[in-house]
C-alpha cells in the first residue's frame, strides 16, 4: 500500500481502494503486463548507475538530491509512454484498427498468415458459394433416464439422418440383449459401455437439417457422475432442450432435493443459464403413459416454471412442449388423432427447435477454437497429423490457414476442415461446429481438451490467475478464503483455490455491499481472486464470452458460476 502511495505521489496516477485488495495499481498494472520492452528499459534506467560505481562518492545531500530526480526521471519517461501508446491506439481506433486491452484484438495490422485475413476473401467466397441455412448448436439436457436419447434417437431417424436399415439394425442388437426399448437410444449412444449401462457417458453429436436451419445436436448424459462432460457440451451450445420424465415419479426423481442430492434436471438448468444459454425448450415425455397427461403437464409447470425464472430464464425465452421418443408422436409431426398426446395443441420438437433465434458470433475477431476433444495419427487415420474438434467461438479459418495451439505455443497449418458435419469444407467461420485437422506430429500429445487454436499473432495467453464475479449456488458449508474447487472454463478443467474475497455485492442491484467479507453464503454474489494449479487459456467475458464463464464445483456438486472480470498475465 505504500509502494502505491508513493506511486500516486510521484507518478500522479490515482490510487484506487479496490487496488488495496488486488495489491497494486490497475495503471501500473497495465504498464508492466503489456509492454515488456518498456518494462526492460525501466529497470536498465535503473541498474546504469552500477557501471559508474567508480566515481567519486558525492555529499550525501547531493547523492539524496540526485537519487530524488532520477527517480523522477523514470516516473516520467513512464507517464510519457504510456501516454504515447494511449495517443497512438486512439489513432489506430480512429482508423478502424481494433483495441488492444487484453484479449481483443491486437493493434498490429493482420499478418499474411494471419486468419483474420482470410475474413475478406472468405466473405468473397460466400458471394459465390452459397453458405447454405444458419447454423445453431442445440444441448440436450434433463435428469438420467429422462428419455433424452431416445427422443433425439426417433428424431434423427423421422428426419431421415440414419436410414431404416440402421434403424432395424439398432433396434435387433437391443432385443438380442433383452433391452428392445432401446433401439431408438442406440442411435445416438454409440459406446458400448453406453448401452451396457443404458445411460449416456459422452457427449453423443448428430447434424441435421430443419427447413429453416441446419442443427448440430449434443446429447449430454444425465447421470451425475458425468457432469464434467455436460458442462462439456452446454459450453458450446446456442440453445438447450431440457428433457422431463413426465410419468409418475418421474419428475419428481429428477427434480426433488433429497438430503443433500437434487437431480440433473436442477443442476443443469443452472449449468445451463451460469454458462450462457438464455434460450430453453422444456420437453416432457412419457406422458402417453399417464391417464391424465394435460394434468400431469400442468403440475410439472407449475413446480419447474418458478425454478426455471429463478435461475434467470425469462419467459419469453421458455417454451413447453410434450413429445414421446418412443411413439414418435409430437417429434416431428403433429399427433393423430387417436394418439395418446392428441390433447396437446403446442408447437412439434422440431418446430420448438426452429423457433430458437440465431446467436451472433464474432466473425472479426481475433480466432478462439477450444479443443473439446482431439486424437493424434493413430485415432486419426494420417501420420504426423492432429484432429481437434470443438466450436469457432470467434474469428474465422480456412484451409491454410497458419494457427497456434495453446499452451503451448504450437505453430501449425490447417490441413482440412469438417464444417457443422459436412467434410472437405473450404473455411469455417463463428459459430460453425469444427474438426479441424493440424499438420502437428511429436506435439500432437500436447493437444489436450481445454487447449485453444488461435491465430499465431494475436494469441490468447495461458494463466493460473484470475479475479471474477461470481454467484454461489446451494453450498453445504460457506467459502471462506483458501476455499479449494474445480474450475471450469469452456473445455478446460482446473483444480483451484478462492485467494482474494475482494467484494461482496447486492445480489439485485450489483452494487457493493461490503469490502474484504470473511466468508461467503448460499446465493450470494461477489468478486473473488481465483487461483489455479495449473496454467488455462482464458480471457475476460467482456472480450470474449464463451471464453470468459466459469463453474465451480465442489464434491461432485455445482457450487456456482460466474464471469472472469480481469486476467492476471503475471
């Protein structure tokens, strides 16, 4: 606190109360993150008087005097470059050069193998070559046995995805092992260990196409023990379906808090809205098996609606429909009218999923690709090659293109691209569903989930430091400082500790409410230092969204969510 007074003093620069707790001057803070070249030049400043240790000793007044103007000196040449570099990016901004706060893009003009300048030639190549229907990834979620797979199952098949071979084929492996309910299911659970258990392990992926969009579907499972893998695909989602067992006890199992266990169907709504998704389509199933099924639909509403709003849906971005996987009814086409859903006169799956709107994704930006998975030559087919598959976040790619894969520092070519499951495809911009396949060899083992391909000149950093606001979910005891927790970031997973409780704010209002609080509670909201034992590509929510939410969880339990507010470099 003094070293900063003395700063204020010297330099001019305001010294804040909030820098009290972060430990040093957000001016100063910038100063030394962004311009190391600076940097090194002030400390030079500092050590030249050492080579001159020879000279005659001065009087101790002189020597105090001149220590005070060279310090003075450096204070300045400090102020002056900053100023210089303020004075040049507004000049940069003006003509149209982007910022240059962390994680937005950088003021140097775009390299030749830079992917943002692909982005022209790309936008050309649309003129020419129709880019076909908008693209929106949509995550199917609900409690375990809710009849996730088996809807989506029926639905890839009525859309004419799998053909009716495959069909019959799913449906004569099921039977053989006493298990004929779940042909549909098998079409979208693949893993064998999948259909021994009957649950969905993996996040299960199908594109197809609607008469309005074209629809990558993630299937995430809804057993507990895999929630690391359906924060997995809610990360790269637009939109989410969450899928309720409507037959007796049913929703209740996954719904109901019993001692201190709640179902998925809680957690995941809460995953879902924490990590960004506004849009949500609620679907019951099963109530063809109910004697009253418009009753049992009501009831469900009534208990799940309040629920919903309070995690921060609002409801125009709700709809609620029934469907019944194994029936087919309601899936694609309306029912008929001897069917057991007769009764329901709201929109068809299909045209729930329709109805969602389009997310816009930020085709100028700097390139962010989150690696969700990746295999090297031997799963991948070619020798001194790398698949990752994952979702543009932002910026653009096209074949050729010169990336960077971090941690790391990787430098690659982009050999091809699988744009939203079509192969061979040129480019892939924002918001399109990806594998892309690198021209990396020994390194293809430094390729992990939670790495991001980015572009080699403005690359997104890897730190273990981060501050947040964040909002606590149900806790069993309060965090107090040194709290240990996972982290989640996109794809990436981090064992970490709360470092800093720096604010705790009014949970409505955001305003603050108290500086340094001792502990935090069940539902409250606040600004925390984070700090992780390993090294994550992250970056502040303000510059890049997908790359900006966090999770935290605790024993298996999801204890909050939150927004990464600033980016420690060092």
């Amino acid at each position: 606190y003094e070293v900063g007074e003395a700063m204020s003093r010297k330099g001019g620069a305001q010294w804040e109360e909030e820098d009290y707790y972060d430990g040093y001057d957000d001016d100063y803070d910038e100063y030394y993150d962004d311009d190391y070249d600076d940097y090194d030049d002030h400390v030079s400043a500092k050590k030249k008087p050492a080579a001159a240790s020879q000279a005659p000793p001065k009087t101790k007044t002189k020597t105090a005097a001149a220590g005070t103007a060279k310090k003075q000196q450096q204070v300045t040449k400090v102020a002056k470059t900053k100023a210089a570099q303020q004075q040049a990016t507004v000049v940069k901004r003006k003509a149209g050069a982007p910022a240059t706060q962390h994680g937005a893009a950088t003021s140097k003009p775009a390299a030749a193998n830079d992917p943002r300048s692909d982005l022209s030639s790309i936008l050309r190549d649309l003129e020419v070559e129709p880019q076909g229907k908008p693209s929106l990834l949509l995550v199917v979620l609900g409690h375990v046995d809710a009849g996730k797979s088996t809807l989506m199952g029926r639905l890839v098949a009525e859309l004419g995805v799998v053909d009716s071979k495959e069909v019959r084929r799913r449906a004569h492996q099921a039977t053989q092992i006493g298990k004929g309910s779940f042909g549909w299911a098998w079409l979208m659970d693949e893993r064998p260990e999948e259909r021994e258990r009957g649950v969905t392990i993996d996040i299960a992926k199908r594109t197809f196409e609607t008469e309005a969009r074209q629809i990558t579907i993630l299937d995430a499972p809804g057993h507990r023990d895999f929630v690391t893998n359906a924060i997995s695909g809610i990360s790269q989602a637009d939109a989410a379906l969450l899928v309720v067992d409507g037959s007796s006890g049913g929703f209740e199992s996954g719904f109901d808090v019993r001692g201190k266990i709640s179902g998925q169907t809680r957690e995941h709504a809460q995953l879902a809205k924490g990590i960004g998704i506004d849009q949500l389509a609620v679907v019951v199933t099963k109530l063809d098996k109910h004697a009253a099924g418009a009753e049992r639909l009501a009831e469900i509403r009534g208990k799940l609606d309040p629920f919903l709003k309070s995690c921060g849906f609002k409801d125009g971005r709700i709809r609620w429909l029934c469907a019944s996987g194994t029936t087919g009814d309601n899936v694609v086409a309306k029912p008929s009218g001897g069917s057991a859903l007769s009764w329901f006169e709201g929109p068809t799956v299909v045209e729930a999923i329709d109805a969602f709107e389009m997310v816009e994704h930020k085709r100028d930006a700097p390139l962010r690709v989150p690696v969700f998975s990746s295999a090297g030559a031997k799963q991948g087919g070619g020798a001194g090659q790398v698949i990752v598959t994952g979702r543009l976040a932002t910026g653009c790619v096209r074949v050729g293109s010169q990336v960077s894969v971090m941690p790391g520092s990787l430098d690659t070519t982009v050999k091809s691209i699988s744009r939203n499951g079509h192969k061979d495809a040129g480019f892939a911009l924002a918001g399109d569903a990806v594998e892309l396949t690198l021209g990396l060899d020994e390194e293809a083992s430094c390729v992990s989930v939670g790495s991001v391909v980015c572009g080699p000149s403005d690359g997104i950093r890897a730190v273990e430091r981060i501050k947040a606001k964040i909002a606590t979910l149900e806790l069993e005891t309060p965090f107090t400082l040194g709290q240990s927790l996972v982290v989640h970031i996109h794809a990436a997973r981090a064992p970490a500790k709360v470092t800093k409780l720096l604010v705790l704010h009014d949970p409505k209002t955001g305003e603050d409410v108290k500086k340094r609080p001792r502990l935090l509670k069940s539902y409250q909201t606040a600004t925390v230092e984070i700090t992780m034992s390993d090294k994550v590509c992250v970056e502040k929510y303000e510059d890049f969204a997908s790359l900006g939410r966090l999770v935290l969880r605790l024993g298996g339990r999801t204890v909050g969510v939150g927004k990464v507010v600033k980016v420690y470099h060092t």
